[in-house]
C-alpha cells in the first residue's frame, strides 16, 4: 500500500511537468512514443528516452505496467522491499541507470500498450 501511495504522489508531482507539449490523447500519445522509440538502439538511448519521456512509462494503466517493472526490477536485483521504496522515492532523472534500462525494455519494448516497438 506504500509503494501505491508513493507512484501516485510521485505521478501527481512529476508527470505533469512531462506532458506539456505533447499529444493530448492516450492512443496519440502511444503512437508519439512508439515513433520515439525507433530511434533508441544502444543503452544509452534506452536512458535518455527514460530521462525525457516519463509519460510514456505510464501510459499501460490497465495492466500497471510500471508497478509490475518495479516488482520484476527488485526481483531480478534481488533487492528489499524498503530498498524499492527508496527507489520509487527518487526524483525520476536520479533512479539508477540499470533501472532505467529495466524500465525502457519491461514497458516500452516489451509492454503490452507499445506491441510491435521491439519487432
């Protein structure tokens, strides 16, 4: 229940700043990120997309994509719930930059709402 409490005051505080500028509805927004991630083929373009396109990491509401990375992410760490916590607590630019990766491949490359970005 923390951690739920910690991803929607972050998303209140921070993902707002992100969706300036950019397309107002969800499938225009899918379709924006998914050109975006054409682009991205070497690991340091998997952490730049992370860094400037935070959005896009929220956009697979229905399957709660993000909350599924973070729990995947800790396994594969073999990381302590408090350890997450810490995590889930940083400023998005400052989150570990093998979680970023994590993040890019679990829900862009992989995620259900961005199917075919990785073909």
């Amino acid at each position: 229940m923390y951690r739920l409490r910690v991803s929607l005051r972050f998303l209140k505080g921070n993902l707002l700043s992100c969706i300036r500028n950019k397309p107002t509805t969800m499938t225009s927004d899918i379709e924006y990120y998914k050109q975006l991630s054409k682009k991205v083929t070497t690991k340091q373009d998997k952490v730049n997309f992370f860094e400037q396109n935070q959005k896009a990491f929220y956009l697979d509401f229905y399957s709660d994509s993000w909350s599924k990375m973070i729990n995947a992410y800790g396994k594969a760490e073999n990381l302590s719930s408090d350890q997450l916590n810490k995590i889930e607590e940083m400023k998005w630019n400052e989150m570990p930059e093998e979680l970023k990766i994590f993040a890019y491949d679990f829900c862009i490359l992989n995620g259900f709402v961005f199917t075919g970005v990785g073909k």
